[in-house]
C-alpha cells in the first residue's frame, strides 16, 4: 500500500535536477543501506543487495524532454518495502522541471480491516535533496525548515494559500512580537519536522500576520501563538471552508508533554493529504509512459530469453573407444575425481565429447536459465504490485460506498433531530408567549460556553479537566487518529456531548437526584441536563464480544488502581459517536459513581473489532 509520497517542481534547478537527484539517492543506496547503486543498469533490472531487485529507466521524448525513474524493491519478513523515484525534465524552458518520490509499505498485519494504515516515514534521502534544490508546491515553497516571513514579503504567503496547483497542506504560524522569533521558529519546526517534503510552514513576524490577517477575514485568520493548517483549495469568500483549516492552540505549542504526539498528529495530517491528492496531470502522463515501457521491457526480456536459449545437439553415437588406462601406480587421486565429473557431464548433456566451444554452450545455457529465472520473479513481482494496486482501488472504492451510505444515514438522523429541537423549541415559545412571558422566550440564549464545542480531538482531550466526574484513562492517540477522518472536528464535538452526558449523569446522582443507571438517565433524562438518544448507547457488548477472547480482551481498559486493583476492567457501555464505514467511533467508559462517585472513560477511537466488523 502507498505509504508516502512527495511531489515537488523547480525552476532553478531544472537543467540539473536529473543529477543533483541522482546524487542524492545513490548516497542513500550505498550509506546507510550498504547497496551498490553501480549495479543499476539503463531500461533492466539488477540485483543490488540482498532481496534488493532495482530498475532503472531512462527515457528521451521526441520532444526533447527527459525521464527518469528508479524503482527498488526490497523484501523482507513482512513483505516487499518499493521505493519509486521518477524525475522529469521538460525540454520547453517555461516549464518546470519535476521529482517525484513514492514509498509503498506491506500491507497491516493481520486480518483487521480497521488496522491503521502503515505509513512510511520520510526516506532519509528527501531531506539533503530539498537543501540543495529550489523545491516548490505550486506557489508554496518545500523546504527543511519554516520559512520565515517578514512584513511585506507576505505575498509569497497569500499565494500560496489560494494557489489551486497546490497539493500539500500549508502550516502558517502567526506572531505579535510578543514571541522571540527564533524560539518560536524553533518550536514550530520542531512540530513540523517530520512533514518534509509534503508539506510547506511559513512563520509570520508581527507585521505579517497583521497583513494576512487583513486579506484573508476573520474566518481564515492565523492569530499570534497559533499555527493553523491550511489544506488545499482555500475558498476564502466561503464562511464554511474556514472549519476546514485546523487552528493549533497556543496552551497545545507552548505545553512541552504535547510535542512528540503533536509532531505526529501533523505529519500524519501532512501525509494523507499528499496520499490522496491526485497527481498533477503531467505527472500522470510520464507515469503512465515509463509503466508501459517497463512492461514492454519485461515482455520483450522474457521473449529474449526463450529465443537465445542456446540448444545443445548430442553427438552422432560412436563406438565407444575402449582405451585401456595403465595403472602405473601415480595416478593422482583429484584427477581420477575430476575424470569420472567429467565422463558424468557428458552422460547428463548426451554428448560424447567435451570440447571449449562444447563447454561455453553449456556454460551460456547456464546464464540463460538464470537470466529466465530472474525475468520471471520480475514479472511476478510486476503481477504482485498490480494486483496489489487493484486490490487497493477496490477497496477504497468500497470503503467510499460504504462512507457515503453511512454519512446519508447520519445527515437522515441529524436532519430529524434538528427538526425535533426546532419543533420543541418553536411550542415551547408559543407557550411561554401565551403565559405572557413573550420577551423570555424571544430574548433568552444560551451562554458561551454551552454552545462551545471542541473542534478537534486534541482540543476536547485538553478539556477534559472540565469534568469534575469524568476521568479519562484512555490513549490519547487513539483520539488523535480519528481527526484525519474528521476535518471539520463533528466527531470531536458529538463526543463531547457524550462526555457532558456522563458529566451531568454522575452530577445527579451525586447530589440524589438520579439512582438508576446511565441508559435509565437517557430515557429519561432530568430537565435541565444534557440528553443523548438511546439508540446510540448501548449498556454493554454483545453476548459474541463478551465470549470471544479476541474481542472482549480489546475492551479490557484501564483505570486507576484505587478503583480495581489489576489497573483494568472490562468497559463493555459505549456511546456509539457516528457510523462511518470501519472506523465509526466510539467511547467506551466504565461507571464508577457507586464507590468513587467518577466515571473512567477508557477508549475513544476507531470501533473495537467484532465479529461483524471481522
């Protein structure tokens, strides 16, 4: 499956890029991964290491442009690691010259579709080539490090941002001045350091963000202390697409335990934005050009090799001469041993006699059965990656179904309970308006903070401490994983409204106001707390899960010590968050309100597996 993959054009560098490349992967090839690049060999494949077969093509269009593409393939234990890299230079001088690197990973072990998507991290080699190349998506500029941004070169900035070619996303940080500029840009290239290559940052002094902010509106402002996501495609007259374009809170950069699981957060933010991109037109055109040159390559190799097979004719049979060898006593044992190989070779190869043209048939026959093995692991390997790459396309073909059915199902059901809320909201006024109380039911809106929803995982984790009887004992990655599916943070924030459902339930029962369980407290929630459908809710697992060790020992979830001694415990209660395809989140929790008054929510993530799932 495609792990990773980095798109990248230059100007500068567009007469040298085929070398400057070149240099840079030949480097990695033989230090760190002790390779020979020196066995690769134009339009064939070669043995370069141990389990390392590379092609490399080379290609000269009619037009003048050149093409270029290196593709390794290394298998080990767990399956074949393919790393492709193709680099393309246009003859016409007003066009940009490309790079285009692509890592394919083996695909999650086990059988779980809902296993996380191995993704591969940045090749070592990306790194040098961008410090040495002029490297560019579309109008935003790919490099090691922020670029920093100063007054009026902001320019560079806003068209990057509503550049239409762009394919990554684009990290831009705001300042005031009242952050010193080189801790700030050290912090922020320390978040974004593990999306090189497929994403751009541009940090802002205060007079640039100032300037920004005045183009781009309040709704796709980048505030001082803060790094925003831009994702491709800004719209910036669209009040909406500014829920698309992720804001990093100040108190999230500036707490040191965040890091490492921010900086993966964003590079995995980072790469399945550049994953499913399409590529750029005249990317695909050469890729589709070398893919069949490489099939013609293997075809015609094979064919080659079956028409030079050379072909031993036996000699006439002849009388065999009986010589009568004279035993003189000295005759040396390794050649008696050397002799009778000799008289076995020719009764294996029907000949009578050996000659040097008769042993450098044999010996070319030798090369050609070798040279046919090797033509056919190359085909099968080819066979493998396609059916691979078909395999992939059907299943994101399905998995696509299968989300817009869910997602019809979802908007069917927030539909009906939006027109449920307007309803009651619609009688409740006339009522009140009735009993005089007109001005109540006009003016009356709720607070701030009741409306306030978390717009992403990260942030509700960070509100959590809100909760006085609601602890979480979960992984917080768990969570994290979920927002690369959910870019307009609806599932963080339908979870939040679960989580203030336990708030208010645990509240109640505390001050003896409820006494029966959390679904009880659904069906009949009391007036003035927070309320959840029960078809949403189920108070445990099914009798399948509950039975089947592989499943129920997923749902065995920690919690604190003073609350079970073992440190876990099975949370079978979960809030169904939302259907979608495999993943369709949940929360599973464990209520505690009997002895420690507090609810443990253990999980929040991807549906644990079932049988159904399975």
């Amino acid at each position: 499956m495609l792990g990773f993959r980095s798109v990248f054009a230059t100007h500068h560098e567009r007469d040298h890029l085929q070398r400057l490349v070149r240099e840079q992967l030949d480097r990695w090839i033989a230090d760190p991964k002790g390779w020979d690049p020196s066995a690769l060999q134009e339009n064939r494949w070669a043995t370069i290491g141990d389990n390392v077969r590379a092609l490399l093509l080379q290609h000269e269009g009619q037009d003048g442009s050149t093409s270029t593409r290196v593709r390794i393939v290394e298998t080990k234990p767990d399956g074949q690691w393919i790393v492709q890299l193709t680099v393309h230079s246009p003859n016409a001088r007003e066009r940009a010259a490309w790079a285009w690197i692509d890592i394919e990973s083996p695909d999650p072990d086990g059988e779980d579709p809902r296993s996380r998507p191995r993704l591969a991290g940045t090749p070592r080699f990306l790194a040098p080539m961008l410090e040495i190349i002029d490297a560019w998506d579309g109008a935003a500029r790919l490099t090691t490090r922020p670029v920093v941004i100063r007054g009026d070169e902001v320019d560079e900035v806003h068209r990057a941002l509503i550049d239409t070619e762009r394919r990554g996303v684009l990290f831009v940080a705001g300042n005031d001045d009242s952050l010193p500029s080189v801790p700030w840009t050290n912090r922020i290239a320390d978040l974004t350091r593990f999306t090189i290559g497929m994403a751009s940052c541009y940090v802002l002094d205060g007079a640039a963000t100032q300037m920004l902010n005045d183009r781009l509106g309040q709704v796709h402002a980048v505030l001082p202390g803060r790094l925003r996501t831009f994702r491709p495609q800004v719209q910036l007259d669209s009040a909406v697409d500014g829920l698309r374009h992720r804001v990093l809170s100040a108190e999230r950069i500036a707490d040191d335990n965040e890091q490492p699981r921010l900086a993966r957060v964003l590079a995995s933010n980072a790469q399945l934005q550049a994953l499913k991109q399409p590529l750029p037109a005249s990317v695909a055109r050469v890729h589709r050009m070398l893919e069949r040159i490489a099939d013609d390559m293997l075809v015609h190799r094979l064919g080659d090799v079956t028409s030079k097979r050379p072909s031993l004719v036996p000699s006439q049979p002849q009388a065999a001469a009986v010589e009568t060898r004279q035993s003189d006593g000295q005759q040396d044992g390794a050649g008696a041993q050397q002799g009778m190989l000799l008289d076995y070779l020719k009764i294996k190869v029907g000949i009578d006699h050996l000659t040097v043209d008769r042993i450098d048939e044999i010996v070319r026959l030798i090369e050609v059965g070798r040279s046919s093995q090797e033509a056919q692991k190359d085909i099968a390997s080819r066979f493998a990656q396609l059916q691979a790459e078909l395999d992939e396309i059907q299943k994101a073909y399905h998995d696509v179904k299968r989300q817009l059915d869910d997602e019809q199902i979802e908007n069917r059901d927030a539909v009906e309970r939006l027109t449920r809320s307007a309803e009651t909201e619609r009688t409740l006024r006339h009522r009140l308006a009735s009993l005089g109380q007109a001005e109540v039911a006009w003016t009356a809106q709720p607070s701030e903070a009741d409306v306030s929803r978390p717009d992403s995982f990260g942030e509700m984790l960070r509100w959590l401490p809100r909760l006085q009887y609601v602890v979480f004992t979960g992984d917080p990655d768990c969570a994290e994983e979920l927002d690369n599916n959910d870019p307009l943070g609806n599932w963080a924030s339908k979870t939040w409204d679960a989580l203030l459902v336990l708030q208010d339930y645990a509240a109640a029962k505390a001050d003896g106001r409820w006494a029966r369980d959390v679904h009880g407290f659904l069906e009949n929630t009391p007036d003035g707390c927070h309320g959840w459908p029960t078809r949403r809710h189920a108070r445990d697992e099914s009798e399948e899960v509950r039975t089947n060790p592989a499943y129920w020992k997923k749902r065995v979830l920690p919690v604190p010590a003073s609350v079970i001694a073992a440190g876990e415990i099975f949370m079978g209660a979960h809030f169904k968050i939302a259907q979608f395809a495999m993943i369709s989140p949940r929360m599973h929790y464990y209520d505690d309100t009997a002895q420690s008054g507090r609810i443990y929510v253990g999980y929040i993530g991807r549906h644990l597996p079932t049988g159904q799932t399975n």
